[in-house]
C-alpha cells in the first residue's frame, strides 16, 4: 500500500529534514538534490558555498520545499 501513496504523493511533496545529494548546480544559485529517489530543487543557504554535483548536503523543509543549510563534513 505505501508504494501506492508514494506515486500518488512523492516523498518530496512532504519533506522532512535530513541529508540529500546534489544532483545538478543551478546558474540561480539554487541547486537539485535528489531526496528519496525524488527530483527536487532547493535554495541554498549563502554559508554553502563551493556548490557541486555529488555533495550530501543537510535540507530542512520549507513551504513544501527544502532550503540546503550546507554539505556534511
């Protein structure tokens, strides 16, 4: 049944604070992070510098969204 609920309603559209990966570095400054196999774009916090793909960065939920707080050392 859950997988069910996951295609009707991803992961993404009900966020919850954790760790996700970069996908892509947005020219915005935003960047795409994949979260439970989920697509999703995020802003990013100005402390996260040196944006790249492949960074495990910590999100937490904003407004149905994420906002990056900056990657794991």
């Amino acid at each position: 049944m859950s997988e069910l609920i996951d295609q009707i309603m991803p992961r993404s559209s009900n966020p919850t604070a954790g760790s996700a990966v970069v996908a892509a570095v947005n020219a915005d400054g935003t960047v795409d992070i994949t979260v439970a196999g989920a697509a999703v774009t995020a802003a990013c916090m100005e402390a996260y510098t040196d944006r790249a793909i492949g960074d495990v960065v910590f999100v937490i939920p904003v407004r149905g969204g994420y906002v990056v707080q900056g990657r794991f050392g």
